[in-house]
C-alpha cells in the first residue's frame, strides 16, 4: 500500500513536471509568435514611412518642377510684354514724328 501511495504521488509529481514544463513552451511559443509579430509590425510601419517619404519626395520634385514652369512662362509673358512695349513705343514715336513732318 506505501509503495502504491508513493508511485501515485511520483506519477502526480511527474504530470506536474511535465504540465508545467508545457505550460512554459507554450508559453515560451507564445512569445516568440508576439516577437515575430512586432518585428513584422515595425518592419511594415517602416516601409510605409520609406513609401511615404518616397511620395513626398517625388511631389516636392513635382512642386519644383511645376514652379520652375510657372516663372519660366512668367518670364516668357514678361519678354513678349516688354517687347511689345517697346515695338509699340517706336511705333508712336514714328507716327508722332510723320505728324510733326507734315
């Protein structure tokens, strides 16, 4: 009867070893999936700050360029005013002078 009693309690002890020990991998399993998980969540968190900065990039290169159009047509519009101006000024000039001829 002792020796029962004792191999029943060795058997409780080793179900507790072996409960406890699968507790911990499960445990230890568990850890490891939320590791993998968070390492996945920065990585895409850093990805989509990379794709981001690459948007804005690419449209602060499309604001400079639509700017550097926008004063190039300024300049243009300035030249053909300007000229105009002064083909207009020497072509007064000249009627002013035919009117004083005559």
């Amino acid at each position: 009867a002792v020796e029962r009693v004792g191999e029943r309690a060795a058997v409780r002890v080793g179900e507790r070893v072996l409960e406890s020990s699968s507790e911990r991998a499960a445990e230890r399993a568990g850890e490891r999936v939320m590791k993998r998980m968070r390492e996945r969540v920065v990585e895409q968190a850093g990805e989509r700050a990379l794709e981001r900065a690459g948007e804005r990039a690419l449209e602060r290169a499309g604001e400079s360029k639509m700017g550097r159009m926008r004063r190039q047509v300024a300049a243009a519009v300035e030249r053909a005013a300007a000229s105009a101006k002064a083909r207009a000024s020497t072509l007064g000039g000249q009627l002013l002078m035919r009117s004083l001829k005559t």
